[in-house]
C-alpha cells in the first residue's frame, strides 16, 4: 500500500475547497444553506435534542446563523465554541441571541466570557461540526487545527457535520486521531 503524506493532501484538498467555495454564486449558495437548514431542522436527532451546539459559521461556510436563530426560537439551549487560549482546545458556553458573541479566534465570532454560562453537562445534546470536506464514512477536512477532532475524542452526543454536495468525496485519508461524525447534511 503506498504511504500518503496526510499533511500535503489535506493541505492541497483544502485549498481546492476553500476555491470551490469562494467561487460559489452568492444566491445559489444562499439557497443551498437554507436547504441544508431545512433538512437538519426535519431531522429526528435534531427535534429530539434539548441542546444544539453549534460552530457561528465564516463567509465560506454553511451559514449557521439562521439555524442558530431557528434553535432558539424552537426553544433549545444553544451553545457555541470558545477556543482556550494557548490551547487547540474548546469549551461550548451558552448563548441567548447573536449578540453575545464577539470577534475572536481566527476572526470567529465566540460566546462573550465573562457573560455567557459555559456548558457542563452536554446530555441531551446534538454536535453540529464544520468543515471544508467530509467522506461517506464521515470523516472530515476541516481546517487543521484539530479543535474539534479533541472535543470530539470526548464527546458521547449525536454528531452532524454540515456541507455542500460537491464538498462530500468517496474516501479522505484520515489519521489516528480524526473522528467521524455521524451524519452529514447537504443541500
């Protein structure tokens, strides 16, 4: 079997993403999000939970705002990451609307603290995990900073990673500590 430099691969297939996206149609790409919105919203694993932690989406990504907006108005607990200074780590806080949150790591907008309640206990919860690309197994390019690949290695919850028809590939190489989601969700 020939040896994969895992490093360059996911570099050259995020970058690859990373155009594919920024070349999307700002109205088509509206669309899409609303239809992948729509879909997880239909979910079981998503009516079901009590709690939807979710990642506050950049430019090129799913736009999880409005899903954000929904969970609330649907009455779940909404929480969203907070990146540990000095760490690839992440804590999830609670928040009541988008106004608690502020710009932060990598220009992200994350729970304002202190103000925000950070999340304890994380039963009854559903996962919702970004990145570029994922594999039919469930396996995700994400940005190389392995955040959620260390929340996710604790993390017992139902996990639904968000992304675009185009962005799902047959097969990712992935190393020893990726974890796969349980669900992936496109338009």
């Amino acid at each position: 079997m020939r040896k994969v430099d895992i490093r360059a691969y996911k570099n050259s297939l995020r970058d690859k993403a990373k155009a594919m996206r920024r070349a999307l149609d700002p109205a088509e790409k509206q669309r899409m999000d609303r239809q992948i919105t729509e879909r997880l919203c239909s979910l079981f694993q998503y009516r079901e939970a009590d709690t939807l932690l979710c990642y506050v989406s950049k430019p090129i990504e799913v736009d999880t705002l409005p899903l954000i907006r929904r969970a609330l108005a649907d009455g779940k607990r909404v929480a969203c990451p907070r990146c540990i200074e000095g760490t690839r780590e992440m804590e999830f806080y609670y928040i009541h609307s988008l106004d608690d949150l502020e710009k932060r790591t990598f220009g992200v907008l994350e729970p304002r603290v202190p103000g925000c309640e950070k999340l304890e206990d994380y039963t009854g919860s559903l996962c919702i995990v970004p990145a570029l690309m994922y594999d039919l197994k469930g396996y995700r390019l994400g940005y190389g900073g392995g955040y959620y690949d260390r929340f996710l290695a604790g993390y017992t919850g139902y996990t639904i990673g968000l992304t675009y028809r185009r962005n799902i590939l047959r097969f990712l190489h992935y190393g020893r500590f990726d974890v796969p989601v349980d669900m992936v969700v496109t338009e």
